[in-house]
C-alpha cells in the first residue's frame, strides 16, 4: 500500500517536509507507531536476554530433559523463533490497521497539494 513508487506525475518540489514532519497528523501518526514499537521491542529484549542469560548461568535448568533428547535450551531456543514471527505478524497487522490508513492519508494529502499545516512556533 505505502511503499508504492511515486509516478512522475507528481511534483513534490514544493512541498515543506518541516512542516509536515511537525503536523499534528504525522505526529500522531508517529506516537502511534512508537506506542506499539518501543513496548514490544523491550518485552523482546528481555526475552532474548532472559534466554542468554539461562544458557550461560542455568545450564542445570536449560539441560533439562523433556522427552528424548529434547531439553529446555532446545524449546525456549524454539520459542525464540515462534516468537519473531509471531512479533512480525502481529506489526503487520498493526499496521494495516493503523499506521497505513494515516500514512497513506497524508501521503495523498502531500502529493495533491491539500496538505494543511499550522504555523510552528520555534
């Protein structure tokens, strides 16, 4: 949806990038995006880490037979794979669900030259 190339139709040499990265809109649309980015990205960081953590300091723990040769180094390695897809799945539908529509309303608003942006006071 987003990431279409602009045709050559569009002039877009007049356009204030200051001004639109300063617009309630693309502001908001960046709270958004950091309101689900920055608590995902640290809940994954300390599950990697927790993982790393185990593996260096709780051999005992991650040795642990399960059944077979399975132990539980070798499912939580697993889990750490399940988890970056799932992670990546659950972006995307974020993001079709509320990063695109706001972006691509912008992005229509830039290139049609309706873009509406009020005086910052710096």
């Amino acid at each position: 949806m987003g990431n279409d190339a602009l045709s050559a139709e569009h002039d877009l040499s007049h356009v204030d990038y200051r001004a639109v990265q300063q617009s309630p809109e693309f502001q908001e649309l960046r709270r958004t995006h950091r309101s689900f980015v920055f608590p995902v990205l640290g809940a994954c960081l300390v599950w990697y880490f927790a993982y790393v953590l185990l593996a260096v300091y709780a051999v005992d723990f991650m040795s642990t037979p399960v059944f077979g040769n399975i132990n539980v180094a070798m499912l939580l390695g697993l889990a750490q794979v399940v988890t970056t897809f799932a992670v990546t799945m659950w972006y995307v539908s974020y993001a079709n669900r509320r990063l695109d529509p706001r972006s691509e309303k912008i992005r229509t608003e830039i290139e049609s030259g309706d873009f509406e942006t009020e005086e910052v006071v710096r």
